[in-house]
C-alpha cells in the first residue's frame, strides 16, 4: 500500500509520532540520556526550522508530539530531528537497533475537537502505556516541566489555530486531563 502523501501546511497542527525499528523498549540506563538528546534536538528543529511544539512524550521505544510548522518544513525538520535522534542513539546504546521505522508517521489535526483529543491522547500515553500513574508527573513529557516539575527543556507554544482547545490555566487543564492537581508532587 502506498505512503500517504505528506499535506505540507502551516495553519493547522500535526500530529507526528514513530517508533524504533526493533520495537525494543529503549535501555532503562540510558533512558535520561535519550531524553536529554531529544530535548536538545528539539531545540534545534524549533530554532533552525521553526517548528513550534505545542507538546511532546518520549515513552518506552516511541515518541509522540504536536507541532506546526509556519515554514511548511515538516518533513525536513522531522528528518533531521529523526537522522540526529538516531545517530546519537545507536552510537550510545552501540548497536542499530534504535533507528525509526523509516519516515514519521503523521496526522494533520483540522479541528479544534480532534486538537483536543490527540492533546489528551499524548499527554496520558504514558499513563496508558503503563509507564506512569499520572500525565503530569511522567518525567519524560513536556507537562512535567510545564508544571514545574522539571526544568522545562523543550520550548512549548500555544496552538495558533485551536486557542481554546485546551483549557490555559494549568489547573483547569490538570483536571481536564483527568488529573486530580493536589496529587501531583514536586
């Protein structure tokens, strides 16, 4: 079956997701070092790209984000950041098991409901996944740091085109998350 054909666009977000090649669960001893390189390559598509990143999950062998692309480079900036990802990765862990099943997979986001629902959907997949009790505390998201859990290493924008997809009010989105805010610890 044929890969869909890439809508290139800069209004409306995506949501871009992939998986290591082997499916394996990435090494529990580097698992920190793996997010470091994340962030700090997602830093570098933000500034060199201009890929705005409104949320972003490193789970067990996978990563999921939300992103729009003014520029209408998507495809670029998620080569680099997946070519980059994986060189540092494979020389880390000293084997090719961790380069991406080929290209991202994508979705293009139309409406500010779908917006709502893969903003959920992203934030609890660590909770579903089995990897955390909480959205908020799982250390290798971006609403960890958004909440001031962690140093927030990621630069996290606002949607342009869904402004009131996702409630602003860190509480208000706590519980909109399915979140009970007093037990999210520092």
């Amino acid at each position: 079956m044929p890969r869909k054909k890439l809508l290139k666009q800069s209004e409306n977000p995506y949501h871009i997701y992939n998986r290591v090649i082997s499916k394996r669960p990435y090494p529990k001893e580097f698992i920190d070092m793996i997010w470091d390189t994340f962030c700090d390559n997602l830093k570098i598509i933000s500034w060199a790209y201009g890929v705005r990143i409104h949320q972003f999950v490193l789970m067990d062998n996978h990563y999921h984000m939300i992103v729009d692309t003014p520029d209408e480079n998507i495809d670029d900036a998620i080569a680099y950041l997946q070519r980059e990802i994986s060189k540092e990765l494979n020389l880390l862990a000293g084997s090719q098991d961790f380069r991406f099943q080929g290209r991202y997979r994508w979705k293009l986001i139309s409406n500010e409901y779908q917006y709502a629902n893969t903003y959920r959907y992203v934030a609890n997949n660590p909770v579903e996944g089995g990897l955390s009790r909480s959205a908020i505390n799982y250390k290798y998201s971006s609403l960890n740091g958004q909440y001031g859990l962690n140093k927030l290493e990621i630069p996290i924008h606002k949607c342009r085109a869904f402004t009131h997809a996702v409630p602003e009010d860190l509480e208000d989105q706590a519980e909109w998350l399915g979140e009970n805010i007093t037990q999210v610890s520092a």
